[in-house]
C-alpha cells in the first residue's frame, strides 16, 4: 500500500510533465490544426537558457525559472510572427514540415553553443522525503507536480476571465467570426505560441534534474506528450492535462506491478497507448467527435 | 441624406470566379436597405466586399472614409456584419458570446441596452451557444452586433433556415434597432416579400452587377421583379 502510494506520487509527478508539454501541443492544434513537432526542442531550448543563466549568470533557480518563461513567451511569440505567420496561407503540411526544421534547427543550434554532453540540471527541491503514515513522499515529486498544476491553473484562470483569453478561445472556434468584431487574430495565434512555449519550458525546466540536460531529453518526452494529448483528445486541454496524469501514473504503477515492464518498455507501452486510442477513440477520452457538414 | 456606406464599381472574384462585376450602391444614414437576387448573383460578396473578408477593387467609402484592409479595421471602422451561417462562437456560453461582442469596448460590458431587445438572453446565459435554435442563434448573432455600437449593420440572410414566424420576429428586431436606434442596415435576402416589407430601398443583383433599384413600393410593383422573387 505504501509502495502504492509512492508510486502514484512519482506518476503524478512524470504525468505533469507529460501533460504540460501536451497542453503545449493542445493549444496551438487547436487553433491552428498544426501539430507542432519543433514543441520538445523548444522547450529543451529554453531550459538550456535556464541552465546558463544559474550556472554562468549567477542567477538562482527561481530566478532563472521565471527569467526563462518570459524568454520562452517572447521567443514562442517571435517564432510565430517570423516563421509561422508567413505560412498562413500555406496548407497544414507545409507548417507541420516547417515546424520540424525548427525541430532539427533547434537541436544542432543548442548542441553547438553548449555541447552535446550530458549536463547536470540542479533541482529547485531536496532529495529528501517526508513521512506520512509510513508512506515516503517525495519532495521532488511533489514539487514537480505543484509547479506545474500552478502554472497549468493560471493559465486556465487567464483563459476563462480576462477579455483576452475569452478571445483566444473565440478566435480558435471561429477566427473569421471574431474578425468580424474586432479581434486582430494573428496576433492571438503569437500570444497562442508565447504560452505553449512557457508551458514547454515549464515541462524542461521540472523534467532536466532527472533526466539531466541534453540536446535530445525532450525527445522521449515529446512522445509521451502526443500519446497523452491523443488520449485526451487533441482538442480538449483538460483532456491534454488529465491525460498527461492519467500516462504518467499507468506507466509507474505497470512498471511496478507487472513485472516484464521494465523501464525499457515505457516508450513502447506509451505508444502503443497512442495506437489503442486511434483505433478504438480517436477522438480521445475528452475529445468530440468533429462532424463538419461539407 | 448623405450616404453612411457607398460603393462604387466595386468587383470581386473567387480565384477564377468573378462574382462581383462592378456593383456600386449606397446606404445613407438610419436607413434600411435589402439587397435582393438569386444565389450566386454576389449578394453575399457584396458584404464580404465591404466587411474586408473578400479581395476586391474599387472604392468603398464609409461615414466619410475609404474602407479598406482587414475585417478587423472595418469592424473597428463600425461595420458590424453578421455572416452566412450567423458566426456564433457554438462552443462558448451565450454570454460569452455576447462579451465577445464588446470586444472592443474598454471596461466592464454594460448588457443592459442589448437586454432592452432580447431580454430572453440574461436567463440562457450559461447555456453553449451552439445548442440555442436557429431562431434563437440568429438573435444572439444579432445582439452580440449590436453590442459593437456599429453605424452600420450587414445581415447575410437572416432568414435562412428559420420558420416564418421566427423570421418575422428576427426583422421585427431589426426594424426596432433601426427605428429606436438610428441603425443603417444592409441585409441580403432570398425572402424578397419580408425584405421589402422592412427596407424603404432594395437593389437587386443579377450575376454580379446591379439590375434594378428602387424604393421598395416600387419594386414591389415592378413587374420583373414581382414574377422573379415574389411569386404571383
């Protein structure tokens, strides 16, 4: 019982970072029906950027955390003013490629100003635990899954009450529509990027102390994000976020309890998740079935 | 009367399709005007033309100004255009859909002018905009345009889809923005008998140009017109 419960701390805890990088993933496919493959090296970027600056800038952590989200914000903003934008009236494939040169830009980019090794990535929390009732809870896992929650509230907090998100969710049901009244969507769309950027570097920045920081450390993670933003359907960010928790949590407790599932086939088991839910539910476990009338 | 809203030769083509082929017409201020003929003659890409969502040429002046650019400015310019299809945002809640109408408004909506005209809306609030009938859609599009505070408003075939009776009560509305207040309105309609009942003016398009204007009692007598649109 006790393993039972360390286990589902340390699932919550991965599925956060799961479902963070999926809610990235979520926001801009909603609105744009891209799916944006260069989202993990974004966010592996940004959380480069947050390891220069603790250990070459004198920053502290927070410090470091919160410089690196307005970096990201401004940087995901950029990226779709520059790059995105222009496509506009490009078919869905073409910003899908686009967005995967980011992918392969991005990487050579961070592997040549700070190496391809492996480096550490200091942890904001202590390795320690506490003890309740027999059950050790760890303080990294839990404060993975705080950070995260937190940062995943206030955005949903923004979304729901500010005239701004209000017209974000509008312009992703129907951009002409919200024209028509007023409302500069492509500069939506950029704040669009800003956020799924932070939200990247949120999931980096939680994920780096146990992975340590590479070039390639989001890569798997960005698998493990597409299967839990299928799973809660690609147009549902609740879906995306209790999707993330609902992976993150399945592949501890079968990674614990049904013994041939060793650490090696997380991946696999993820993707054939991804599989199971194309096939059976499609449009994921929040999702809705998008009937459009031709 | 000075014109609010006047066009002049203005034309407009989908990729190959021309549909608009030089219409030039005019809305003056606190007017009703029906834009009337059959489908595919431009009456929709008359409004696209004006609101920015279709490329064109010619001039487009409003309230003294030359339009021009993205639907955006237009509607910031006091263009309120209701599209084909309404435009309501289904998955968001009907207020929501309403503070989306105030958009550009600073500070906290004021609803208490738009519940005026449609005071069913305060108690369907919450409700998803998209499980509202057809007839009840239709007047949320309206009032979410009204909320723009526009000198002009553009209705795409209001009627479409709706019964008679619904119909009858979405022109009675506008006839009531229009007489209480002051609105100039420019509606596009294939229900040429209810039109010209509301409009003092019509024009009506044939293959992208226009082929007859008049005051509504004209037109009504006008025989052509009579055996192409409004039946024996």
């Amino acid at each position: 019982m006790q393993q039972f419960f360390q286990q589902l701390l340390s699932g919550l805890s991965d599925g956060a970072i799961f479902g963070s990088l999926a809610l990235a993933l979520v926001l801009i496919y909603k609105a744009t029906e891209v799916i944006n493959f260069a989202q993990g090296e974004l966010a592996m970027f940004t959380t480069y950027i947050s390891w220069a600056l603790i250990t070459h800038h004198g920053f502290s952590f927070w410090e470091a955390f919160f410089a690196t989200l307005l970096i990201a914000f401004l940087f995901g903003v950029a990226l779709q003013r520059v790059v995105i934008r222009p496509l506009e009236k490009a078919s869905v494939l073409t910003v899908v490629m686009a967005t995967i040169a980011l992918l392969v830009i991005l990487n050579g980019l961070a592997a040549w100003i700070w190496s391809p090794q492996l480096q550490f990535y200091p942890s904001p929390f202590p390795t320690s635990t506490w003890v309740v009732g027999g059950v050790h809870i760890s303080k990294q896992d839990l404060g993975t899954f705080g950070v995260v929650i937190a940062c995943v509230t206030v955005l949903w907090l923004f979304f729901r009450f500010t005239k701004l998100g209000l017209a974000m969710r509008a312009g992703a049901v129907n951009p002409g529509a919200a024209r028509l009244l007023g409302v500069r969507t492509t500069w939506l769309l950029a704040l669009g990027w800003g956020f799924a950027a932070v939200l990247g570097a949120v999931s980096g920045m939680m994920v780096a102390p146990s992975i340590f920081l590479t070039p390639n450390m989001m890569q798997a993670v960005l698998i493990y994000a597409f299967a839990a933003a299928v799973l809660g359907g690609l147009e549902s960010p609740v879906g995306a976020v209790v999707g993330g928790l609902a992976l993150g949590v399945l592949l501890d407790m079968l990674g614990t309890y049904v013994h041939p599932i060793t650490p090696e086939l997380r991946l696999p088991v993820a993707l054939a998740i991804l599989l199971i839910v194309l096939l059976v539910r499609p449009a994921g476990l929040f999702g809705r079935v998008v009937v459009r009338r031709v | 009367m000075s014109a609010l809203l006047e066009l002049s030769d203005v034309s407009a083509r989908y990729g190959q399709v021309q549909a608009l082929h030089g219409v030039s017409l005019s809305v003056a201020e606190g007017e009703i005007v029906a834009l009337l003929g059959a489908n595919g003659a431009g009456k929709t890409t008359t409004l696209r033309a004006v609101s920015g969502t279709v490329r064109r040429t010619g001039e487009i002046v409003f309230a003294g100004k030359r339009l021009r650019g993205a639907p955006e400015a237009v509607a910031r310019a006091g263009v309120a255009h209701v599209p084909e299809g309404r435009g309501i945002f289904a998955e968001l809640t009907v207020w929501e859909n309403l503070r989306m109408g105030a958009y550009l408004r600073r500070g906290r909506p004021d609803f208490s002018a738009v519940l005026a005209y449609f005071p069913w809306l305060e108690s369907r609030r919450h409700q998803q905009a998209g499980t509202l009938s057809g007839g009840e859609q239709q007047m949320l599009a309206l009032a979410r345009a009204f909320l723009l505070r526009p000198k002009l408003l553009m209705l795409d075939e209001p009627s479409l889809g709706l019964a008679p009776l619904v119909t009858r009560e979405v022109f009675r509305v506008v006839g009531d923005l229009n007489a209480k207040e002051g609105l100039a309105v420019l509606v596009v309609e294939q229900n040429a008998a209810i039109a010209l009942q509301s409009a003092g003016r019509a024009y009506v398009l044939e293959t992208g140009v226009v082929a007859v204007e008049g005051s509504s009692s004209e037109l009504k007598a006008n025989d052509a017109v009579r055996s192409a649109y409004l039946g024996p």
